[in-house]
C-alpha cells in the first residue's frame, strides 16, 4: 500500500515536473458567429423545467389586458404616436401623484428619455406584458423644479437630439436650438420656475442631461413610471376609451 | 445552418506549417489540443427565445437552446469554455419578477464558467447584485471595478485561470465607466478605474508572470465609438498579450469576428454576440504541444 502510495506521488511529481514544462504554441484559430435560431435545434429540457414555475407566475399578471390602442405606436422624432402618448400620461400621471401626495404643484413639463423607450405598443390589445417590453427598468417618477434658463437649456437639448418625448411644450428646432419655445401654451420665461417630471435616471444627470441635476427642488415620488403607466391605462378602460394619442406639430 | 466558418493561421511564423488551412480534426491526436470559447453578451434575462410575435426576432435567441448548443459543443470538444461579457440583468418581465436570481440559476444550470458585469447588473443598486449572487456557481470577474467600500467588497474575483487539457487560459474583466450611465445610488463608493492600464496590468500579470498560454478580456466597454470613448477597438490596439476581447454593452451584430492588430502588430479578435442571445460567437484556439513535453510525458506513462 505505502508503495502504491510512494509511486503514485513518484508519477505525480514527475507528471507535475513535465507539466510546467509544458508548452504550448498557439498554431492557428478558426472563428465563427452561430445565429440562435430554431436550426440551432431544440431548447434544453433541464432549462426548461427550471424556469417552468417563474413563468407560471409572470404569465398569469403579463396577459392581463389593460386597454385597447386604435393604431400600433411606434417612436420616433421629433414626435411620434408613442413618444406623444409617453410624455402625456406621464403629465397628467405627474399631477395625480403629486395631488395624492399633497405637494403643492402642478407639473408644467414631462420627459421621457429616448433610449429607455424600449419597444413599440401593438394595435390592438395592450397587456402588461407589453409595458414590461416597453420600460423594463425600475425608474421611478421624479418631480424637478427648473429655473426658465435651465428649461431652456434642456429643450436646447431636445432640439440638438432631433427632438424627443416631451409633453406640454411646444417648440421650433432650429439646429441645436429650441426657438419658439411655449410651456402651457404661454412664451417660456426665463423668471419663472417649471415643474418637470421625468425619471430618477435623467433626474440624476443621465444621457448628459447634466442641467437637470442643477434644479431648484428635487421631489422622488417613490412611484416607478411603469406603475404609472399602468395606472393610466386601467383608467383609460376604466372610462370606456380607446388609446388614441395623435400627431400635434409639438415639436417642428 | 448559415455556419461560415474562418480558418486562419496565427503567426507568419507558422506560415510554413500548412495546419493553419485544415481543419484541426484531421490532427486527432495528441499533437494538438483546441480550446473552444464560446461566448454571449447582453442576454437581458432572455431566458426564453422571443415570442412568436415578435416582429424581429421570433422565436430566436434565449439561453434555453444557448444551453443545449453549449451541451452539443462540449460533446465535440471537452475542452469548452462558456463565457458571457455582462448585461445579464434587465431586458424582461424575469428580472422585473424575480431580480437576479432565475437569471443566474439559468447560466449556472447552462454551465457558464466566467462572465463580468455590465452597467444594467446596477439596475437593482449594489444590494440586488449581492442579494441573487449565491445563485451564480461560475466566477463573475471584474478587473477594473474596485468595490472595497461597498456591500459587494470580495465578491468579483479579478482574474481566473482556468486549465483545459493543460493550456492555461486566462481571463480579466473590465467595465465601462459607471457615472452618466448608471445611477449615482445605484454603484455608490464603486470606484471605476481606467480600463486600459487595468487590462495592460492584468494582461502582462497572466502571460508573464502566471505563463497563461490563452488570455481573454471579458469586456463591457462597448465595441467602438465615434468619440474618444474607450472602446475594446482601443482596447485591442493597446494590449500586448491579449488574444481574444469579448464585448458587450453595444449590442453589436457582427457577421464574423473582428481580426484586429495589437500594440506589438499581432492579431487579436475582437468579437460581440450581439444581444439577446441571438448569437453565439465561437472561437476555436488550436494549439500545438512542444515535442520535449510530449516525449517526456509518454516515456513515463507508457
């Protein structure tokens, strides 16, 4: 036994010798992209049942059927169905918040960010599922208080991006700029303050929006915007109506 | 299956040799070893393939047939690595309903040996990173990310050798620069550091003093910008001992791998999988063992 031991470390140790002396010569590489697709050949079964039970529960919330939309909505600039759609319910959205939570305000301005638009709604049926696809992220809704020039300065922003979802603003863009600039239907003024409501990422100085973070009051409503969304959208059922957001030349 | 595969040989040293044109299956002994790296990034929790009326993507993608193509792969080649370069989290209602955890069961159960992290593992803040972690059984490595003053200090390891058939395959991760792009609550006291001495540091570490024979940069950069935002293209042209960057965070769609030249002109792949696990980017190392060591070895054994 002892020997069988002694020779085994004898083989290992010499194993371990040879094997640092090992070397190895990279001698050439063959490279490829495989598409995922149903070629690719079926799912793996034990995958499968691992997810099984999850699935159960999200299917049973994502089918729900929250309201029907009259055309599909997609995004686009400098308006869209979709991003018009956005920024209009998260103004109204915005007021409803702030009203349950006593604050003494009205928001002027609504924001949502381009690139957290995340997919189009359907035609059709609009289910919870999609507004998952559509805001999969955790942002939360954020009231900001803005001087006129810092507005300004955002909506300049918006102008230079080709425009974007904004809700209760109309404005010319002319080359990086916003001319014409109303807010509630009234010239923008540079003396006053404005309400904008938004998510906690751009609130924050996110996608460069760097003017945001110099705001005069900063209010995080604990609401996530999704819930806001689906709120709205109950309510849109709730009262017998369609989704049907239209064009209104906000942003030229 | 639209399959093309590119063969090329590594150093014009070797050009002589003519291997580097055929297949390394017909040299199916022990000369030769392949280490296959097959890679994904940016999954977004698509645990499933899309849905069927998904106008782009139906029925594609998903790391349910990402596991079983990695299952087929293994079979053909033991020595496989399954990698993925960050953006697990977020993408569908999975993470929304259960945060981090199915989606690290899953690559645990697919067999993922490495993967690094994006900026959306931020999107819970540092707490939904540290509360699913225990489920991931594969090393979530991060180089350039320096933790100590948070929740998550110790958890991502900054580099991982792994030994196939006894090639020494190295891997360091970086990521991208959190500020602007994640939530200041989100990453906390995470202090980002700049990704390209970290990966000259941790490069130069696992080649000369580790004798890693393969090394990889799981990479959450981005492929390349027009600004002069650092990129794995910088990446590629500023590293001297890297052989292969998977990236990420771009959702790039890459007919084939990019073969790039690196600080000292020789190659280096540059590769992305796209997003969603639509892709699956499949590289095949061949390497040659050194006759000394062949003869050594077999004179003992045999």
């Amino acid at each position: 036994m002892r020997q069988t031991i002694s020779y085994l470390l004898l083989i290992t140790c010499l194993l371990f010798t040879f094997s640092c002396k090992t070397q190895f010569v990279q001698k050439s590489y063959e490279i490829e992209n495989v598409s995922v697709s149903e070629e690719v050949g079926t799912m793996d079964s034990t995958i499968v049942q691992l997810y099984a039970p999850y699935k159960n529960i999200l299917e049973k919330d994502m089918n729900r059927v929250l309201a029907i939309s009259e055309n599909e909505l997609v995004k686009d600039k400098p308006e869209s169905l979709l991003t018009n759609f956005l920024a209009d319910l998260l103004l109204e959205q915005g007021a409803v918040v702030a009203n349950d939570q006593q604050l003494d305000l009205t928001p002027d301005v609504s924001f949502f960010n381009y690139g957290g638009i995340r997919s189009a709604l359907p035609k059709g049926e609009i289910t919870v599922g999609n507004i998952f696809e559509l805001m999969p992220f955790e942002n939360e809704m954020v009231l900001l208080e803005l001087k006129g020039d810092k507005m300004q300065a955002f909506l300049d922003y918006i102008a230079d991006h080709g425009g974007g979802s904004v809700g209760g603003v109309e404005m010319i863009i002319s080359g990086d700029k916003a001319t014409d600039v109303k807010i509630g239907g009234q010239k923008i003024d540079f003396n006053k303050t404005y309400w904008l409501v938004t998510n906690d990422y751009v609130a924050a100085g996110g996608d460069g929006l760097e003017m945001l973070a110099e705001n005069e009051q900063f209010i995080n409503s604990g609401e996530k915007i999704r819930d806001a969304i689906i709120e709205y959208l109950e309510g849109v059922t709730n009262n017998n109506q369609h989704v049907d957001p239209k064009l209104d030349g906000r942003i030229k | 299956m639209d399959r093309r595969r590119f063969i090329r040989n590594v150093a014009a040293g070797t050009a002589g040799i003519t291997i580097g044109a055929v297949p390394y299956e017909l040299f199916a002994h022990e000369d030769f070893t392949t280490i296959s790296i097959l890679h994904t990034n940016d999954i977004h929790c698509h645990i499933e393939p899309f849905s069927g009326t998904n106008e782009r993507y139906a029925n594609k993608g998903g790391l349910a047939r990402i596991a079983k193509l990695a299952t087929l792969e293994r079979q053909k080649n033991p020595n496989t690595l399954l990698l993925d370069a960050g953006d697990m989290f977020q993408g569908t209602p999975y993470f929304n309903y259960f945060k981090g955890e199915l989606m690290l069961k899953v690559m645990s159960e697919a067999g993922y040996d490495a993967s690094t992290i994006g900026n959306h593992e931020f999107d819970n803040g540092l707490q939904g990173i540290k509360d699913p972690l225990p489920n991931a059984e594969f090393p979530i490595i991060s180089s350039n990310y320096d933790f100590s003053d948070t929740i998550l200090s110790g958890s991502f390891p900054e580099y991982k050798i792994f030994k196939r058939d006894g090639v020494k395959i190295g891997i360091y991760g970086v990521g991208i620069e959190l500020e602007n792009l994640v939530g200041k609550k989100n990453y906390g006291a995470t202090v980002y550091n700049d990704p390209l001495l970290v990966a000259q540091r941790m490069e130069s570490f696992l080649k000369n003093d580790k004798k890693c024979d393969l090394v990889i940069c799981l990479s959450h950069l981005g492929l390349r910008y027009r600004d002069n935002k650092v990129s794995d293209m910088d990446l590629a042209s500023e590293t001297s001992f890297t052989d292969l960057i998977i990236g990420g965070h771009t959702h790039s769609y890459l007919e084939k791998p990019l073969e790039e030249k690196n600080k000292l002109g020789q190659p280096v792949i540059v590769n992305q999988a796209w997003w969603g696990g639509l892709v699956v980017g499949k590289v095949d190392f061949v390497f040659e063992k050194s006759k000394r060591n062949k003869k050594a070895v077999y004179s003992d054994l045999l």
